[in-house]
C-alpha cells in the first residue's frame, strides 16, 4: 500500500489543544478519489469527538466531516469523477454495503458505518482522519458532486447541518402545503429554515430569545415563537405537520409536541446530553403524533441535496476562519457565537 | 322532542357500585336511527370512567362503548339503515363534522367530538349514556353497518379493542411483509394479534409470563418474547417494523424502541398512567425510530374493520355475562382475569 504523509490539524488528548500534526493518507486504490481539501465545516460533533464527551474517541483524532475540494487523483477503476472535479464528503466514508440500510440508500443507519473521522480505515488498518487536512483519500461511492456555481466555502456545512435536516424533512414529506416548525437557530436550526421554506413550506422558528426575529425572517421563517411565552405557545397549539428540533442539550420535548396538528410528527437531531426526557404519551394518543430521531443521510439524499441546494442557490452563512484559528472557534462555538458555521479555508493549513 | 324511558346499568357516585337506574333516550330525530342492543363490550375505560379514575365523570353514568344491536326505528331522512338492520356503535357517536380531522375522516381527533358516554347530548341537553342499556339513538353518520356471517357477541368488542389496534394497524402500512409485535395480551393485545396476522404480518407477542405462549399462538402470534428475559430481548434487537403497546399501566417504553427496525415506530395505544416514561432519545435517532400515539379510529376505517373481519371471519374472544354481573366482572378484570373481553347479553336487562 502506497502511503502519503500530509499535514492535518488534530488532537492528541482530550485536554489538550488541537495542532498541528502528520498523518498518513493511502495511496488510491482501484476505487478512490484523492481529493485536494479546500474547505472544510467546524461541526459541534468535532469538538465533541476532539475532548472525548461521548467517551469513544480513540486519539490522535483528526476532525472534520464537511469537506469540499478538488479532485486531484483517481484509480483506475473511477467512473464518476475525474482530476479537477468539485467534490464533496460528509459524515461518512463507507458501509457494509451489503444490508438492507445500505441497500435503501441509508448508509447512515448501517452498523457498519464508517465514520470520516474515528472510524476504522480497512486500508491503512488505523483511524479515519477527516477532514482538518490537505487531502483526503475515499472511495468513489462515498464521494459526491459539488454543484459549480454555489460558493464552495458556504456549501461545506451542508454536508451535516444540511442533510441532517434535509432528510427528516423529505422523509415526513415536507413540501408547499406543509406547517414546519424549527427548535433552536444555530448551524443546523439555519439550514432547516433555509430548506424547509426552499421546499415551500411555511416555516416557523421557536426560540428562547426574542432578538433572533430579524435574522430568522431574513433566513426565510414566516414567524417566530418565543418558547419561553407561554400565550405565544398557547395559540400555537396544533399548527405543525413536522418539527425539526436541533437543539443539542437537555430541554422538555412536551411543549413543542402540543403545537404538533394531527398526525405530526417532532423529529429530534440533535443529542439531548445523557438525561432523558419525560415523555408524556396522552397528547401522542390524542393526536396521533408521534416522536423520532434522525441521523445525517444517506449518499444518495446528500447528492439529491446538494444538487437541490444549485438549483436553488442555497448555502450555509459561515464565517471563514484560518486553521490555525480553530481552539478559539472551538470555544466561541460553546458561546454560541457564531452566524451559522466556522469554515476552515485549507489554505491556512498548506500556506 | 319525543323522551323515552329505558332501563339501564350505571352509577350514581365513584365508590358505589352499578345497577339498574332509569335513563332518557331521545325520540328519533330526522337523521336518527334507534337501536335495540343486543350485546355491549366491557371496557376497562368503562371502570375508569364509573369511578372516576381520570377525574372528568360527571354523574350518573352509564357506561359501554362497544354496542351491537338491530334497527327498531329510523328517522325520515335516514338513508342507510332501514329497521331490522345489524348495526353497530362504538367510542363516539357525534363530532364537529367540518373540522378538518372530520373532513379526513378522524373524527376521533376532531376537538368536539362526542363520546358515547359521558359526552353532550344536544338533543337532550344531558350526558349521553351509553350500551349497557335496552335501546340508544344515535346519528346514521356514527351508526356502523355488521356484517350478518359474524357471532354478534364476538363482535361488539371489535368497536374499541378491535378499531384501537386496526387504525395504527392500517396507519402504519402493516401488510404482508410487515414484522409487527404486540405488547400485552388483554382485550386490546389479543385483537391486535389476530388483526395484524389477518393482514399477513409476522406477528409477535411481548408477554412477562411464559404462561400465555400457547394462547398467543392459537390467536395467530407467530412468535413469543418473554420480556423480562434479558436474552430474548436482545434476540430481538433491531427486528420490527411496528410494535402495538396495548399495556394500560406505567412501563418503560425503551427496550422495545431497541427492537424496532430503521424506520420502525412504537405505537402507544393504552393509557400509562400518570407518571410519564423516560423516553432515551440516541436509539431513535441512530434508526430514524419513532414513539407514536393512536385513538381508537375514525366511523370510516371503523367501517372498513367490520367489513375486513366479515370476510375474514374474525371476532373478539370473549366471555358473556349477564348486566348483573358487571360488578364482578369488573373486579375480574382489574386482576386481567378475563380471555379476552366480557360482553353483556342485553337480554339480560330486559328480562
């Protein structure tokens, strides 16, 4: 196996620093695409991963799994992209292929999933490193097309943020006649305002604060609900077909499932922390509501997105940061401050 | 408006016992049609309701939701039954009729809809009383056509038990590749068997107790999960596509979100009580898994279920009783001593 070593961005310890590091890509086997990284998204499962919250990190982890580059090689087996190509990689870098989810277009939800970054490289027998790095090596079937006329620093995050409230609002079926309501206004709460009115639907925003109204309208909600108002919750009982909630922490989900019409449905995205919420099941019974989860997408569904996100000229609002700049945005992330998405512009790292 | 004066069964007080009372029935009006009832079904929402269990019961009562009779009269623009007709009445006999639940029709959802006891007669200006009673008269919309090859006894349960576990059923696409489990077998569970194998499902049941395999079996289960076997429960990991919960008290809804296949939902169809589950929301995000509610159904696929088991000649297990004994039957079946419903030979009240 042919092994190129690179420079990456990492970490070695849970309490320590990200930094400089080397790591080693493979060479392309029959199927790869080597990909010259120009952008790369800053999502929150990164910090997560980097300190090790959800105790699963193996070190040293290289994070970064909304990549957008530059095809600079490809094997000989490759018939989707050639050198020069805009490309795209997202959560994922393979699966198992073979089971059902992997057969219906949800690699996501194969248990063999390979993380872009944490994961388990067959080649290299090491950890996936993502994407905080000059290139990167993946199979072609996990490689997407980058539409050419989107800016290609604001598309990065639609690799996360978008898909993961893309596909729930596709698979609840969200379109011009639909009532959707978004929790909470960070990198992906933006994105799913964004798609949801894109599709046509009306979208409203619930938050905590009542200064995220302007910014909310000009990402395309119809209204604003202030969860924290109790009338304000009150007359918004029954209105929502699908509630996307983005919220990464702890919260009651029984007040949004109230404003959920008939047959609605709360779909939650984001990780709740290790405390469980109450649910309390007389309105699901009373409503035919239900309550689920959804994880990222699959590769079909994110180049259905991407693609969507050309057509309608659709990205991220990001702020672009140098490499070397991501232990502050780290920390402003946990501030929330941020408008919606730190993208790492890759020349920072090869300068 | 013409009153009639009938013989019924009900209470006057929350810690009293049921006996014979006297009721008023309205005199059929243009669109109503007057039933004889033959057989009524216990519910145990009727024993919640007699004694007040959920704090809303105004007195007296007279329960029975689950009401099979004939025609004795109908009112003069009456289009759909003519006297000597097999008719059925279940949960609710009136609803706004324009809401747009009622335009879908789910008039189970519709906010004003009426119940068939303890709702609001218009008519009368009373609460309305349900089957266990000589005669009751009810709207053509909410009366429902029997099918003649049926035991007229085995199907009065089917107007709850049987359309409580149908409507989620049919919501949820069961069909002939479909893996469904049934949580509990009481009246509710031992319904929801025989509906899901009818339509072609794979169908197991989820019991604590070894002693119910044989039963379950003989119903159509294709397959028993003794719940509290820790073993068998990660057997089961990942394999349904929709689980029916029919247990009517407090329990912990996780370990069956974790046999749901991708995109499988848990249907709560029973009453858990006060205290709400702790309900982890990591499983249903990493299968796109959903906990979802459901209320009995709609006068349409009510209809549609009478017809469905006519032709599969499908009926309730059940015990007859006489009106007298409903005291006892009561406490038999708040110790679930009862395979799988009483029902009350109405015979028994006239006499």
């Amino acid at each position: 196996m042919d092994v190129k070593n690179i420079r990456a961005y990492g970490t070695v310890a849970a309490d320590a620093d990200l930094k400089q590091l080397e790591i080693n890509r493979r060479g392309v086997t029959a199927k790869d695409v080597e990909i010259d990284i120009l952008y790369c998204g800053v999502c929150h499962s990164d910090l997560h991963f980097a300190r090790n919250d959800w105790g699963m990190t193996q070190y040293p982890v290289v994070p970064g799994h909304e990549i957008v580059g530059k095809v600079l090689k490809v094997g000989d087996d490759v018939n989707q992209y050639k050198v020069g190509d805009l490309v795209a990689v997202g959560c994922l870098v393979d699966s198992c292929r073979s089971c059902a989810n992997c057969k219906n277009d949800l690699e996501q939800y194969c248990p063999e999933w390979v993380g872009t970054y944490g994961g388990y490289d067959k080649h290299l027998e090491t950890n996936t490193h993502g994407g905080y790095s000059e290139t990167i090596v993946v199979d072609e079937a996990f490689v997407l097309s980058v539409p050419e006329n989107l800016d290609l620093a604001g598309i990065a995050p639609v690799l996360c943020a978008g898909i993961t409230t893309w596909s729930p609002l596709r698979h609840w079926n969200v379109g011009k006649d639909s009532k959707v309501a978004v929790v909470g206004l960070g990198g992906l709460g933006h994105m799913a305002i964004k798609l949801a009115d894109a599709l046509g639907a009306h979208v409203t925003l619930f938050s905590r604060s009542t200064n995220k109204i302007d910014d909310a309208k000009a990402l395309g909600a119809d209204e604003i609900i202030i969860s924290t108002d109790e009338s304000q919750m009150q007359s918004a009982m029954g209105r929502f077909d699908v509630i996307i909630d983005t919220v990464p922490y702890e919260h009651d989900l029984n007040p949004y499932v109230g404003t959920l019409n008939t047959n609605g449905t709360l779909v939650v995205v984001g990780y709740l922390g290790p405390l469980d919420p109450m649910l309390v099941t007389v309105p699901l019974i009373m409503g035919r509501k239900s309550v689920a989860g959804s994880l990222i997408g699959g590769i079909a569904e994110t180049q259905e997105l991407l693609d969507f996100c050309g057509e309608h000229n659709i990205t991220s609002d990001i702020e672009v940061i140098n490499m070397q700049d991501i232990n502050t945005a780290y920390e402003r992330m946990l501030k929330s401050d941020v408008k919606y998405r730190f993208v790492i512009d890759m020349k920072s790292l090869k300068s």
